[in-house]
C-alpha cells in the first residue's frame, strides 16, 4: 500500500510541476509519519523516501533514535512549547518547521550558541487567520500596516539571532471543501516570501514549506518547495 501510495503522490508532484513549468527537483517530499509505526517508515524509506516529518516532541524523541543509522532526514513540524526547545533542537532535526515566536527563536538561539551548532528553521506564518492555528499573524499583511509593521519587526529580530539559519516560510491552508479555495493562502506566503527576500536581500530566504494530503497540488502551483503529506502515503491516522 505504502509503495503505490508514493508512487501516487511522486505523480501528482510531478504533474503539478508539469503545470506551472516548474522542475520536480524543486519540490521535496517529507512523508509525514506521526502516530504511524517505525515499520512504515522504513517501507516509505525502501522506496526512497528520505524526508519525514513529526509533530510531537515525545513521539520523535522515541522514534529517531530507532532509526539512527539510517540516512534519514528529520522535519519538526509541530508548534514547540519554549520550555521544550533544548530537547527539540537536541534531536538533531534536519530542519525545523515551525519556529511561531520570538521567544521560541531567543531559546532556539541560546542553545544552538551554547552547544556551537546552528539550527535550521522555518518561521510559521498564519497567512489565513484561522485562530486556532500556531503562527506569526499575517492575514492581511498586504493592506494591513499594522500587522505588517509587527511581522517585519518580529522578523528583524529573528534574523538577528545567532545560531539560526532560516531558511523560508512554512504555513498550513484551511481545511476546505475544494482545494481551490487554499490557493489564496499559498499566493500569500509566497508573496510575502518575495517581500522579505527584498526587505532582507542577503538572508535565504529559499523554502517555502506548504501544502498537505488535500491540498499540496495547488500549493506546489504556487511555489512550495516543501510539502508534507501524511495521509496519503500512511493511510488516515486514527
Ligand atoms: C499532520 C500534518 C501534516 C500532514 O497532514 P496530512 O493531511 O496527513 O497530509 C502536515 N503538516 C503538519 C504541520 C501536520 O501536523
């Protein structure tokens, strides 16, 4: 089942590509795998999955050490509490997605500068301004200044931090009927991507990571070089 789900998605990535004129290669597959067992992770790793994705401290913190030794690479896609981030940023993640606030970023910092490492991180932005979802606020950032004005300052002192490469944007689309409706969302994180890669020209600013099991078509027509799926490759979690 894991093996024809990739296969599946692998094509619908690279259709999606196929639209917009863009190449494959710029899209990289994490396979989302919490609540799903080590066994399924490495039946998604025989077939060439080397991204995978976890929300949750405690499950990661289990499941990485299994699989030590393995040429994987680790995304944190969860919100972190900050009294959690040395353990987080402990585990070696490849890349963490979800860095939502200063204060998780002055953590971030200070254990990165204490241990002599840099952490690579993605700041979350909440472009559809859902409430219940993490985030930096930025609906409406066009047109409202005030947000705006928030964002770039929160923004100016992340990248001010030491020990912190950041690397793009990362944010989740609104559970729709029709995945259509998503792609204002998209087209505003990847507005803003080029806002801040102008405001702040010599920071990386090259990932954008969006899009999941119901939406990532639409969110890799708008740019995403990340996207996260889950269900799809897995099957439903319970
Ligand atoms: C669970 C999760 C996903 C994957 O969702 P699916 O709908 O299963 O593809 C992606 N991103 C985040 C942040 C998640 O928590």
């Amino acid at each position: 089942m894991i093996a024809e789900n990739i296969i599946y998605v692998q094509d619908r990535i690279t259709a999606a590509c196929r639209r917009t004129g863009r190449s494959p290669e710029e899209v990289t597959l994490v396979a989302v795998s919490k609540t799903k067992p080590v066994s399924d992770i490495l039946q998604a790793f025989e077939c060439g999955i080397t991204n995978f994705g976890e929300n949750r401290l405690e499950e990661a913190a289990q499941k990485l050490p299994d699989l030590a030794g393995q040429a994987l690479r680790w995304h944190m896609i969860g919100h972190v509490q900050s009294r959690k981030s040395d353990e987080v940023a402990a585990l070696g993640f490849h890349l963490i997605h979800s860095l939502d606030s200063v204060k998780l970023a002055r953590r971030y910092s200070r254990f990165a500068v204490e241990k002599g490492i840099t952490l690579p991180v993605l700041l979350e932005v909440n472009v559809s301004g859902e409430a219940t979802k993490s985030g930096w606020i930025a609906y409406n950032w066009e047109k409202d200044d005030a947000v705006r004005l928030t964002l770039w300052h929160d923004i100016e002192v992340v990248l001010t931090l030491p020990g912190l490469d950041v690397q793009g944007l990362m944010t989740m689309a609104p559970i729709v009927e029709n995945m259509e409706e998503t792609r204002p969302v998209f087209q505003s994180l990847a507005a803003l991507r080029n806002n801040l890669k102008q405001t702040f020209p010599d920071r990386n600013w090259q990932h954008l990571s969006m899009g999941m099991t119901d939406d990532f078509d639409v969110a890799i027509e708008e740019g995403a070089t990340l996207v996260r799926i889950g269900r799809a490759i897995f099957g439903e979690r319970e």
